[in-house]
C-alpha cells in the first residue's frame, strides 16, 4: 500500500483538508486525516497542501498526440491519444469515430476491444458519432458516409463485446421501436447531428435517448414558438447534454444558460478533441481536407469548426468562468455526471474507498501536476 499526503482533497461531494489517500494496486483503499497516517504506510507522494480531485472523463475525444482515430483505428492510436490527455487530467474516455464505413467502424470496435483487453489505461469504450445523422446538419462530417440504421448496423453498433458504447444518431432518421432495442442491448444513446423537432426529440426521449451531442451545435435550435432539439434538452429533466466549453462552439452566455436550465448532473464537458491537443503539430487532415488550428478553433478551408483544441482542464476552468460556477461543481462536470452517464459512477469519479485509484493532482493555479489512472501514477 501506498499513499498520498497533504493533499487538498476533493472527494467528488465535499472538500476534504489536509488528508492522506491509500491506494493499494488498481483501489482506493482509505482516505484519511495526513495526521492519522499509519506510520507503516508508504508515502508515495507529498502534495504540500495542493489539489487532489476524481480524474477527469471525456466521452468525446476524437484524436489526440498528433492522431485522429479515424485516420488510424489501431490500439496504437488509442495509446496514443490516451497519453496526449492523460497529461491535462483526463483518466477515462470514449476514443470517438467520426462517421465512417463499416469497414473503419469494425477496426474501431475491434481496437477498442483490444485496449480493454489489454488493461490500455483510461479507455472506457467507444463513441460511435454517426453514421446514421442528417445531411442537413452534418457539419464536418463527410455525408457520403451517412446511411440508415438497418439491421447490418445495429449489430455492428452492438458488437463490442467489453465497457460502453454511446452511439449519436439522428432520431428523426430511425424510429422509437429501433431506439429501444439499441438501449435494450446496452448502447447509450445520444441525439444530435439531427433535424429533429421538438415533438420528434420528445419521443425519441420517450424511447430511451439519454444525451446529447454537443450541446447547440448541429441540432435545431431554440425559438420562441418552435423549441426544437435544444428546447427539448433543455426542458427534460432525465437526460444530459454534452457541451464543448471553448467559446467556440458556443458563446460563454450560451454556455451559462445552458447549464443554469439543466437540473445539477445535467450538464457534461466533453471536448470533441481532435489530433491538435497535446501535440505541437496544429493541422491535420478529415475526410482528405486539411484542417487548421487557429485563434484556438480547428478550421476548414473555409473557416467551419471541426472538433476542438480543448483539453479537459482547461473545459473545466473555462466552465467555472463562463457559467460562473464554483470550480468544485465545474470539476463535476468533467468527472461525477460523466460517469454518472455512463452507469459507472459506483467505481468511478469519486475519492472513497473501493473507487478505482483515478486521481489528478492540481496546483493552486489549477495546473495538472501528477495523474494516477488505476493506482499508477503518471507525472506530467
């Protein structure tokens, strides 16, 4: 056994003062005033009164280090992109394909698999965002890869055979009877790229939506007399939305009103990564189109957004200034409603005892210091 001491910490609730956190391989086995340490125990690291809080999780990252996942749908890749944010705090994420072919779409599952099967740390499954979306709000998505969810695909899309698997669909192109057998075999289902109305979105939540993508950006927005897909997930009081906090992909009093409508755990960080973060290379190439990054946006040629150069830290200190929340709620929003969402808020994002030892360590200016992701630490 090891531990951690004169930490700042952060249980994922309550503030804790001057404790020592135990770690015994992947668990946390007690956390506990640093002046009640059992002197037989290990000290492994010595915060001096700095932060200790849940690692942060990341249900859209679609590339990272220099690599997009669909360029590269290869464990490689996933280790890769795993280390490029793993050093901003991020212990658990979804490697995201953009939409694709079947053929991209089975190396991806495939690769997925073989990082939960090698323990790669910090992958928790897939996000599958698209194929089955709406031309009309496809975004940087290459619509020629856009198709109907039939039967071929409900079973590619089920096929992953270890953790999670969030698919964003369009529910106006599938219907509720398909949306409940996608939930009923254990996908997390999330609405966007969508040119769905109020009432469509409705029964798709009725079907069993749980979230959705990106918050404002490629769903139909919200009027007066037509509340459209961001009405409707801002009004239910049972699903989440994930919302990119850049100021770019929303304005920062977007972002404000956005979370003060959601009931608390309503509102997640995501950050819809691309190769950027965590590399000095700042271009890549989608769909055999370069994009750029610019005044901190990645950029087509012609100046459309495509993915983010966000981190999750810097989601979370954005949040905390834009929503003007408290930075322990911000950090919920990158850890406790995230697991919450996937089902594994019971071992994950929390600092207490049989919790999975997924740690970030923080100075008082909220820099990442050190990450433990299942008990192993990684200085940054």
């Amino acid at each position: 056994m090891q531990a951690i001491i004169h930490a700042q910490v952060f249980d994922g609730e309550k503030p804790l003062p001057d404790h020592a956190v135990i770690i015994h391989a992947h668990e946390i086995v007690k956390v506990l005033p640093t002046e009640e340490l059992p002197g037989d125990i290990e000290i492994q690291c010595d915060l001096g009164g700095t932060h200790l809080v849940p690692g942060f999780i990341d249900l859209q990252v679609n590339g990272g280090g220099g690599v997009l996942f669909n360029n590269t749908p290869a464990l490689a890749a996933i280790r890769r992109i795993a280390a490029a944010h793993r050093q901003y705090g991020t212990t658990g994420f979804l490697p995201t394909l953009i939409s694709d072919s079947f053929d991209v779409m089975r190396c991806a599952i495939t690769a997925v698999d073989q990082a939960l099967a090698d323990g790669v740390p910090g992958v928790l499954g897939i996000h599958l965002e698209g194929p089955f979306l709406n031309a009309a709000k496809k975004g940087a998505h290459d619509a020629d890869k856009f198709c109907l969810l039939d039967e071929q695909g409900f079973e590619l899309v089920t096929s992953l055979s270890k953790g999670k698997t969030l698919l964003t669909l369009a529910p106006e192109l599938t219907t509720p009877a398909m949306i409940r057998r996608l939930t009923e075999a254990g996908v997390i289902v999330c609405a966007g790229h969508s040119q769905a109305d109020y009432e469509q979105t409705r029964r798709a939540l009725d079907a069993g939506v749980a979230g959705f993508t990106h918050l404002y950006n490629a769903m139909t927005p919200l009027h007066s007399r037509a509340p459209g897909m961001v009405g409707a997930a801002l009004e239910d009081e049972h699903s989440w939305f994930g919302i990119i906090a850049d100021g770019h992909h929303c304005h920062p009093a977007a972002f404000k009103i956005a979370v003060a409508a959601k009931q608390p755990g309503g509102a997640l960080l995501v950050t819809d990564a691309m190769p950027s973060v965590g590399s000095s290379e700042k271009s890549f190439t989608l769909n055999g189109e370069r994009i750029a990054v610019s005044g901190g946006r990645c950029v087509n040629a012609a100046g459309a957004l495509a993915g983010s150069d966000l981190n999750m830290n810097a989601a979370i200190n954005n949040a905390a200034d834009f929503a003007q929340i408290d930075w322990p709620e911000a950090l919920r929003m990158a850890s406790v409603y995230p697991a919450r969402a996937l089902g594994m808020d019971d071992r994950l994002a929390h600092i207490r005892p049989g919790y999975r030892a997924d740690l970030v360590a923080l100075n008082e200016c909220h820099e990442v210091t050190h990450v433990w992701v299942g008990g192993a630490l990684h200085e940054t």
